[in-house]
C-alpha cells in the first residue's frame, strides 16, 4: 500500500475517532458500478486495486474544491499515476489532459503524458482514448515534421512558449506565444484560429490551445466544440469502458473491500 493510501486511511481513522463514532464497515463494493456508484451501468465485474477507487476518490474531491491544478495536487498524482491499474492509467490519460489545457496547468498534463505512456494494453489504449492524449503530448514538445517555412517556424516558436509557461516563466511564455501567432497570421496562409473552446483566451489555458492547434494535436485535446470539462465523471466513464474492454480477457475479477471516501 502506497504512502498516500496509507494517509488518506490514518486521515480516516483520526476522524473516525475524534467524533467518537463506531469504525465504518467496510462496504462491499461491486466493480460492475465502476468507481462511481451514482453512475452505475451494469457491466463485467472487475476489481481494481485499492489505490484505483482512492485515487479517483482523490481527484474527485479536489475538482469540486476547485484544487485539481494546485502544486499540492499534482504531487499527489505522482503517485497515483505511478500506483494505478492499466485500467485506471488509461481513464486518466485524456480527462487529465483536458483539465490541464483548461486550468492551464503542465503540471496536470505531464501527469497526463504519464498515465498515457503507462498504458500498453491495446484494448485499453483505445477505450480510453489514449492516443489521442499521447499526440497531445507530442504537439507540445516535439510537434509535426519541421519545416523552414513561416508555419514550422511559429510552431517551433509556441512549442518554446509551452516550455517557457511549464518552467512557470508564464510572462515570457506570453510574449513568445504572441510573437509565434503573429508570425503564422503572416507566414502562414493554412493556419487559422483554433475551433471554439470553452478555455478562456485570456488564460495561460488558451496559450496551450494554441500550440495543440497550431502542431496539429486532435481537437478533442483542447476541448474544440465543447463546453468545460467533469474530469471525475469523465474518469468514471472511460474507466467503465475500459472494464468491458479487458472483459474478454477475464469474465469476472473477485469483487473488493474498499472504504471509499465520499464527497458530500
């Protein structure tokens, strides 16, 4: 058992006892409901480790306290990443690359890289979309085949300006992004703005939709077309699918005990 789950269970028994209520049962928890049993499909039964249903518990909570792209945050998420089933690594991949891009945070989306790189089912790398997140990767810091023109200039240029905001040199990020979205309005005649997305472009977020755009990511790495994201849902769900993807590998998983933290 990691030393976050180690924690968050001395947390648990410290609160348990300063009310001086009785210990909690441990629920029987069935993994046909994946890790969010108000959104229960009936599913294969699988039963991920300990640490998958904590560390959904954990980001979950930080979401709904606005605190998922905090340094404190991401430290934690080392570990879960680190500690997760492939099942879980692959929910993770792109709902954590999204949150990244919308908060504006590199922290989130290196965690996201992580996840994705830890995932080497390939039913799983589909259920959860981890191409998808993995290209996203690769536009942000090696980007598409080079070129001398104006276009793989001032995409080289918004790579440096990813690099500059994920060494928290935000301001000169700025800069050097503004300089590289003036150079491809003038040097580059088949770039255009990036789709409609909810990301503020007043942000540090929309900085990072501009490079995703500009070095050819997939739209759904910056949110095109959509509204804000539901990381913990979104986890749930690719979590779910990822469960009837490893079905025809393994029809039942024994059922666990776990005391799952929940967020009123």
């Amino acid at each position: 058992m990691s030393k976050f789950i180690k924690l968050c269970t001395a947390l648990a028994l410290a609160a348990a006892c300063a009310h001086e209520s009785p210990p909690p049962v441990a629920n029987q928890r069935n993994w046909e409901q994946g890790l969010d049993s108000e959104h229960a499909p009936q599913i294969a039964p699988l039963g991920p480790l300990e640490n998958d249903q904590f560390a959904y518990d954990f980001i979950r909570r930080r979401e709904r306290e606005h605190a998922l792209g905090t340094k404190a945050t991401a430290a934690d998420l080392d570990e879960i990443v680190n500690n997760s089933s492939q099942v879980l690594a692959s929910a993770l991949a792109l709902p954590l690359f999204r949150a990244g891009v919308y908060l504006g945070s590199p922290r989130l989306i290196e965690k996201a890289c992580t996840a994705g790189q830890r995932v080497t089912n390939s039913a799983l790398r589909a259920s959860g979309n981890v191409e998808a997140a993995l290209q996203g990767c690769s536009a942000l810091t090696t980007g598409t085949k080079p070129t001398n023109d104006g276009c793989g200039e001032g995409q080289a240029k918004l790579r440096e300006a990813y690099s500059l905001l994920a060494a928290e040199k935000a301001q000169d990020a700025g800069h050097a992004a503004a300089d590289a979205v003036r150079m491809l309005r003038d040097r580059c005649s088949k770039m255009g703005a990036p789709l409609r997305s909810p990301v503020d472009p007043s942000t540090r977020g929309f900085l990072i939709v501009w490079v995703l755009h500009a070095n050819d990511a997939p739209p759904v790495t910056f949110l095109a077309g959509e509204t804000a994201p539901s990381t913990a849902e979104a986890i749930n769900d690719a979590f779910l699918r990822g469960v009837q993807a490893v079905r025809p590998m393994s029809s039942a998983l024994p059922r666990g005990e776990v005391h799952a933290e929940r967020s009123p």
